[in-house]
C-alpha cells in the first residue's frame, strides 16, 4: 500500500514532472520506469531521515539560519578518510559548524580523476577514502551534532573507466546510447564552431577519438571524462536513481557540478540552454516527492546579474542555493589594489536580484582564484581589464613589488595573457611571506588580512563556508611538485594534508593559529547572537567616502549592524553622515557616532546601533 505522506508529495509534482518529462523524453515507458524508482527510493528511506524530511518541511528555508557556518574539505586529506573524519568532529563542532562539504569521494580512476569529479561508480565510495558504511555512519554522527553534509554530484559526465563507458567500448548499444559518440568527425566538426573550449590549453577540444570503438566522444572537460547524453531518458532516471541512492544514505545537499554544461545541442554554445534548467527544474520535484530536506546548491561561474534563471520562478523554483563565486573574485581583488570599488558594485547587483536567490559565499575553495571580474564597470570607472586582471595574478603570485602574497599561477595563456591563481589564504595574505623572512610585524599583518576578509565575508548576503586549514592559517605546500602525477597542476599548492600539529596550537595564546581561530570563532559567534543576520534582515552596500572602506548595512525593523571593513595598509576614516546616533563596535565595545568612524590598518568593526 502507498504511503500517504508519498502519495500526497507524488500528486502535488505530478501533473508538472510528466508535462516537463514528455517535453524532453516523449516516452511513457521510462516515466513510469522513473516513477516506480521513486517509490523504491522512498521505501528505502531511513525512518530518521524521514522524520528530518516532515520537520524540514515545516522550516523549508533552514538552511538560511544565521546559525548556518559551512566547511569544506578533502576527507583523505583531513583525516585520512572517512573513518578518521568521524573521529575527528569534535574539531568542526568546536568551530560551530553546521554544513561540511566534503569533496568528491565517490569512485574513480587513480591518478587521473580531475580532483574526483572522474567518477566510475556513483553509489560507491572511493575505496582510498572509505566504504558505503563509512559514510553513513558519518552523516549520522553528523546529524547528532546539527551538521547537515553536502556532496557533488557530477551530472556531467562519467570517467571513461566508468561501467557505462567500459561497456560502450565493446560495442553495447544501450550504452553507446548514453553518451555521444560520433562515427566521422563531421559532427563534431560543426559542434566545435559553436561550443566553446573548457582547458584550450590543457585540453584542447571538445570531442577525443575512442579507438576501441573507433567513434568520436563529446568529452567537455578532459578527455578521460566523457559527457553523458540526456537526450536520452534512461541517463536521466539513473542519474536520478545515484542521488537519490546518496540522499538516503544522508547527504542533505548536493552541490551540481558544472550544471550549465549538462545539456548539448548542435549550432549551440552548449551552455545553459533551456533544457538545462527542465532537468534541474525536474531533479528539484523529485528531491520533494522522495526526500524534501535535501536541498539543491549549483555550481554557476557566471555574472551576478544572470544567475536568477537557475533559482527558477517562485512557483517553478529550482536550485535552493549557489555559490557566491563573484564575492570571492572581489574580495581578492580589492585586498590587492586597495580599493573597493568592484566590491561595492558587485553586491549592489547582487543585493538587487530576486529574494529567492541565496548564495555561500567563501574566500578560497578548492579550485582556482579565476579572476571573472565585471569589464563593463572597471571601464567606467576608468580601470584597463585586461592589466588589471595581470596585475592581480602577478601581484598574488608575489612578483609585483611589494606585494606580500605567495601564490601561483594556474591555467596561464601567454597569448591571451589570461592566468588564476592559487594559493591558502594564508599565504596569498601573507603569513608565509612574513614567516619565512622571520618578519613578526609582517606575520601580524597577515592575520589582520586574513580575519579582515573573512570578516568582510561573512557580513555579505547568505552564509560563509571555510576552506580546511584557513580557520588555522595553513601555509602553501610545495610538495606536489614532487609527484609527476599533479606537479603540472598548481592547484595542489592548497590541495594539500591538513596541519594536526599546528591545529593543536589553536590554544595557544600569542600563536598565528589561536589569533586566528578565536577571531573566527569570535565573528560567528556575533552572527548567531544578532538579528541582523537573520534572512528577513535588508542587506544593502553603504557608500563610506573613501574607497579603501567597504560597509555592509543590515537592519530589521528593530536592530541595525553596519558591517566596516578597511582594504587597505593605511588607516582611513568612514564619512557616513546619513546615519545619525551612536553605535557600538561589538568586537570592541567602543562607541562612536557613526557619522565619521575610524578604522586602523586592516580593521574591521561590525557596529550595533545603540540610539537614534
């Protein structure tokens, strides 16, 4: 017999999920196919995992509690796996976290697997970094302690040494069918004079030659990394069949890797076509019907101001939240040229799109500094794109002088003259630099930069996730160079094994790390205690006089934080004469009227208003 709580979730998605479904597929077979796996999906769920399910759907918008501190992380590289990760979350609950993203650890090829976003089995884990048990043993543990976990799902595509793959290489049509293979070059020949290059320079094209099957595979990414074809239906019920196999084993978000590419159509740049967001549109209604308190997080490298499509429509809604690639991009910036200006005009953007767009926002994560920046403004405000962004790369791979960063470059093109950078906060702030000249005022200075920053991200819109070993301010690692496997990628630089040595100095008074540790500790803290950082809060820039000052306002109709962070080396005052009465400084307990406020070298205040 049906259950009732199923039953009503399938009647208030079905009419829309088989309209959206026959508009792709045209096939009642496979629906029906993908109907009854939602069933058997649902039958398998875990009693505790339903029961969150109900709860969550009640507070449908519990991931944007100003509760809510992320972390991500490599689990082999934290603890050795995931067995160790469980035995260390005594470590992210003294942090206060409530979302671990867990890099990808599902099965893949070894050495080559882009990081894990190869992937040969998507209901297994790597046996490198655990066992199916492993995980869900984790995600209960986690759960006891309010941390939900996120993992990516690469929808993408598959590695070549995936089941699939394997079995289109000897010949099996069905499978054949599941990517898109070619027998002449015609085809994608005509792609190609449309669809843009991902890596021209370390993986020129979008198509490799398949000699076992003697056909052309569309490989988007690397050629070990084959696109899958959903324009067939069977690729989307098992793509559909893998997260929901992962939800019920615990994951409560999934992060969609590269979701604009997912969909391909000949005379198309192949990104973010309409079809694109049916297919989100639909994971999203199967996500409800089966687990509603799993929730959907995208991954879209694209200007601010084209990101609300992927949120969908307020009745049609689809990802629940993205990444707040952009706040990233400018934040860097900013610390590097002393001037905030693109920071401004970017969250101004951002603060002006839809209210069902949210985002998590971050300073470093586990790719590259990709310096995307909004060409358009800096020529406004009369600065050169393309020798900006070359001074931001140089000047983070610590080769402008005085620059106090130690970075490298990643991707650079000599023709284009186009590079990212790479880099621990730590070390693009510069911690390393100052230590390695045995330099304690430079040392000092560094931490100043790197709370700064923090400081400056956790006041913007949606929530902070930290990248493993900033909370501790973990340095560059140069061994990968070592290892001819990955010494041609730089990102590796700050891939690399987490310090438990240096962690244990996070009590240590007078230590980078205790400095470092008690300010974040300390910043999340003050998000958890005020109002203004709750989801009705208005987030809005505030104009300071100077541009080396960024302000972040939040109010609610009771409560106002002015949120004041100086980019710069030199102490500079904020002209804020519209704002009238006095204000305390929560870090400090100063108070001031805010009309002109102060702030020394790499300060940052985070001001309560106290009267009118």
């Amino acid at each position: 017999m049906e259950d009732t709580v199923f039953k009503y979730r399938k009647h208030k998605y079905m009419k829309e999920l088989h309209h959206k479904y026959m508009s792709l597929y045209q096939n009642e077979q496979c629906f029906e196919e993908l109907m009854q796996m939602l069933e058997r999906a649902y039958d398998n769920r875990p009693v505790d995992l339903r029961q969150q399910d109900i709860e969550r759907e009640q507070t449908p918008t519990w991931y944007k509690n100003k509760n809510m501190l992320g972390m991500t992380m490599y689990p082999k590289m934290f603890a050795g796996g995931l067995k160790g990760l469980t035995q260390k979350l005594d470590y992210l609950s003294e942090q206060n976290i409530t979302y671990l993203h867990l890099m990808p650890l599902l099965q893949m090829p070894h050495p080559y697997n882009d990081g894990g976003y190869a992937v040969e089995d998507f209901k297994t884990v790597d046996p490198e970094i655990g066992t199916n048990e492993e995980l869900e043993n984790l995600t209960k543990e986690l759960r006891k302690r309010g941390i939900s976990l996120c993992l990516d799902v690469v929808m993408n595509h598959t590695a070549d040494s995936h089941e699939w793959a394997i079995r289109a290489k000897n010949g099996e049509q069905e499978y054949i069918d599941r990517y898109q293979c070619y027998d002449t070059y015609e085809i994608p020949a005509a792609f190609e004079k449309t669809m843009p290059q991902v890596f021209p320079g370390t993986a020129p094209g979008n198509f490799t030659w398949c000699d076992e099957m003697k056909k052309y595979v569309l490989t988007t990414f690397y050629p070990y990394q084959w696109d899958l074809n959903y324009h067939n239906p069977k690729v989307f019920n098992e793509m559909m069949d893998n997260i929901l196999y992962l939800a019920n084993l615990g994951v409560e978000i999934f992060r969609i890797d590269a979701v604009p590419y997912i969909w391909k159509e000949l005379g198309t740049n192949c990104r973010n076509l309409p079809q694109v967001h049916t297919i989100v549109r639909m994971l999203r209604m199967i996500l409800e019907i089966v687990c509603p308190g799993v929730i959907l997080k995208g991954e879209v490298v694209m200007a601010p101001k084209e990101l609300p499509v992927y949120f969908g429509t307020e009745t049609e809604p689809e990802c629940h939240m993205l990444y707040g690639v952009s706040s990233m991009v400018n934040l860097w910036a900013a610390l590097a040229t002393r001037d905030t200006r693109l920071l401004k005009h970017q969250m101004d953007v951002i603060h002006s799109l839809p209210k069902n767009c949210y985002f998590v926002n971050y300073i470093r994560c586990h790719d590259d500094i990709g310096w995307g920046l909004d060409e358009d403004y800096e020529q406004k405000i009369m600065i050169d794109p393309l020798m900006h962004k070359e001074y931001l790369y140089r000047f983070y791979e610590g080769v402008i002088p005085g620059s106090f960063a130690r970075g490298e470059l990643y991707n650079y093109d000599p023709v284009t003259r186009d590079a990212r950078s790479c880099g621990t906060t730590a070390s693009l702030c510069g911690i390393e630099k100052g230590g390695f000249e045995q330099d304690r005022m430079q040392v000092q200075y560094g931490i100043k930069r790197v709370l700064l920053m923090h400081a400056a991200c956790m006041s913007l819109e949606g929530f902070m996730m930290l990248s493993s070993g900033d909370e501790i301010g973990q340095v560059n690692e140069y061994s990968y160079k070592e290892n001819p496997d990955i010494a041609d990628d730089s990102r590796y630089l700050h891939r690399s094994i987490f310090k438990w040595e240096n962690a244990q100095c996070r009590s240590k008074k007078g230590t980078v790390q205790n400095m470092i540790w008690e300010g974040l500790k300390q910043m999340a803290q003050i998000r958890r205690e005020n109002a203004c950082f709750t989801e009705k809060a208005y987030v809005t820039t505030w104009d300071t006089g100077t541009k080396e000052v960024f302000a972040i306002r939040r109010t609610t109709e009771d409560e106002e934080l002015l949120c004041l962070s100086n980019f710069s080396q030199d102490g500079h005052k904020a002209s804020l004469p519209c704002l009238v009465g006095q204000y305390e400084d929560v870090f400090t307990g100063e108070i001031f009227e805010a009309n002109a406020v102060w702030l020394a070298p790499y300060q940052y205040r985070w001001c309560k208003k106290i009267s009118r």
